[in-house]
C-alpha cells in the first residue's frame, strides 16, 4: 500500500492510503511518532511500527498507552472525530464566529479551550499559554468575560498557535519525535518568573491536569482548595 496524503484534524493525525483507508493516530498525552532508520528491534510500549518503501520506518511509541490508533474508510465512526469545532487556526474562524461559538459555553474559559467541540486542537498547554497572553484568569466562568475580553481572547489564541506551529517547524525539523517546550511563556514553569511582571508562576492541579498562571497578570479569585485532590504551588 502507499501513503498519499497526510495531513491534521483537531489532535488526530491522518494518513490516506492509495486504497481509499485512512490510518488515523490521536496521540493522546505522550504519543510520539518516530521517523528514521530501522531500530535493531521494538521497544516497549511500540504500538505500530510501518515499515517503508525507501528502507526507513515511522513508529508510534506511547509510554501511557493512552493513545489511540485507527485502520477505517469511515472517519465518521471515530470516537469524537466528527463533533470536532473548526480549527483554532481556521481563517473561517473570525472573531465574530468565535464569539457566536462562545456564547452558549458556561464553563471556566481553560475548559472551554480545551473542548474540542468548541475549536479543534488546542490542549493543556497551549491552553494555559492563551489565557496568559490574554491575561485571563483560567478559572474564570466565561459568562463574566466582557466583548473586549472576549476579543484578546480570540487574538491571544491566534498569535499563540501562529508564534507555535512557526518555533516548532523552525527547530523541530526531521526530529518529529522530540517535544519541544521551553518557549512556552508560563506551561510547566511553576516558581518562575513571569516573562510580563516577574511575579512566580502558580501551578494548580485538578485530577492530575496541571494548570499554569501569572496570578498578578491574570487575576482572579482563588481556587477553591476542595478535598477532591486539587492542590496549589507557589502563592496562588
């Protein structure tokens, strides 16, 4: 079989074969795709392993096994594939579209995000980075966000995915199995400083997601500390 389109949808990868099938591959949390010269033998947790035409190899390797790997001729009968939103970078997606698909979200803005019936491909990270460049509470209900929150919103989202996609295909190149972070403003950078005011970044943790903010640059009420296993760093 041979390989004639690939291509994105929301966090799904998608890979077409010449006979109409579609290989699909949600990496999930810590799926990586590996690209190169054959390895002497699979390691653990490879979950697939092609071998190619030109003597090379692209594995799927997921240290949590979270991931999720797909042979269909009907995306449709993906889990959540068809309700995805439009993507967060679709030029389609103006502002005055994005506010329409607000509107009915009651929800904290980071959960909104990140739901991918809302806009299609923003995660935990990169959800954190656009509240902090909008300089919006992460936990803050989107019925309080006025029309020009809602406008920095919008445009945080589109220069931190822009600013993103241009780091990642400058520095990763080949490399497609290595994550590349350390550009990422406030993400995983709990205790240091904030790049805007220098104030430390916070860190709050729900159900093992971490949350990452400038509690001076995007103030806030404080997070109820509840006994479901929610807990605080660094002064939030």
């Amino acid at each position: 079989r041979r390989f004639i389109a690939v291509s994105r949808r929301g966090k799904f990868l998608l890979l077409t074969l010449d006979n109409g099938a579609t290989l699909v591959i949600n990496p999930m949390l810590a799926g990586r795709i590996r690209y190169g010269a054959p390895l002497p033998r699979q390691r653990t947790r490879d979950a697939l392993v092609l071998r190619l035409a030109d003597g090379h190899e692209l594995r799927y390797h997921d240290v949590k096994d979270m991931g999720k790997v797909y042979l269909t001729d009907d995306l449709s009968q993906i889990p959540t594939f068809a309700g995805q939103g439009p993507e967060a970078t679709d030029p389609a997606l103006t502002l005055e579209v994005f506010r329409q698909r607000l509107r009915p979200h009651r929800g904290e803005i980071k959960g909104v995000l990140t739901d991918q019936t809302f806009v299609a491909g923003i995660g935990n990270a990169y959800a954190d980075e656009i509240c902090w460049r909008a300089g919006l509470y992460p936990f803050r209900r989107r019925p309080s966000l006025s029309a020009d929150e809602v406008a920095r919103l919008y445009a945080a989202m589109r220069a931190v995915l822009e600013e993103a996609i241009a780091t990642l295909r400058s520095r990763v190149g080949e490399a497609i199995d290595v994550e590349v972070r350390d550009f990422l403003a406030v993400h995983g950078k709990a205790g240091q400083p904030c790049p805007r005011c220098g104030t430390s970044i916070s860190e709050v943790t729900r159900e093992r997601r971490a949350t990452h903010f400038c509690r001076t640059c995007q103030p806030g009420l404080m997070v109820a500390r509840r006994a479901t296993g929610t807990s605080c760093r660094t002064g939030c």
